[in-house]
C-alpha cells in the first residue's frame, strides 16, 4: 500500500491491488482542514489514473454547511473531472457523521455510483 499523506487525523492510501484510494478519517477535521484533506486527495486521485474512492470516515464528526458546500462546489466536481464513477463509503455511528454524509451524497450528480 502506498501512502500519500498521513497524520493524526487522516490518511489518503492507495493500494494497486485493490485499484482504489482509500481517504480515512481519524478525528475532527474543522473546514479547513477537509479543505486541505480533500485538495491533497484530488491531487492524488488525477495522477493515478483510477476511477474508484472508498471513504472511511468512521472517525469523522460531520464538518458545517460551508465545508459541505465547498465539497459538493469544488471537491466533487474535480474528482469527476479526473474520472471519478465509484464512491463507497463507511460512516461512524455518529448522526452527525451520518447527517453530513447523506447530505452531501444525495446531492450528488446522477453519474457518481455511491
């Protein structure tokens, strides 16, 4: 496997074998961070050539309307722009989490396999 970026917070992974990024959440990340957490893995994504994500954000706790917005303005759209098609995704138990996430998914373009 191999890492792109790694901190206490989150690691953005990429395994070969498995042909997919792997973006983990590990703690709260306010907007800024998703902001820089995000930019990190669209820069990753376009060099790789792949067309898969699986998000594990067990250890995420949901961010605020504006981060989700900027998601769903910039980060989304330049991932589909890479090649995006598949998006799996493993949410904490926390309602939070579980809010922002089907937030954002449902808002999502109709070509984008969640």
């Amino acid at each position: 496997m191999n890492v792109h970026f790694q901190s206490k917070q989150a690691t953005i992974s990429f395994d070969p074998a498995e042909g997919f990024i792997r973006l983990k959440i590990d703690a709260f990340l306010g907007a800024e961070g998703i902001k820089e957490l995000f930019t990190q893995t669209m820069q990753y994504f376009k060099t790789l050539g792949i067309n898969k994500i699986m998000n594990d954000f067990r250890g995420f706790q949901g961010s605020s309307p504006a981060a989700q917005q900027w998601v769903l303005d910039n980060y989304y759209p330049a991932m589909r722009h890479y090649g995006l098609v598949h998006i799996a995704t493993v949410v904490s138990s926390s309602v939070f989490a579980n809010h922002t996430v089907n937030n954002v998914q449902s808002q999502l373009s109709r070509d984008l396999n969640t």
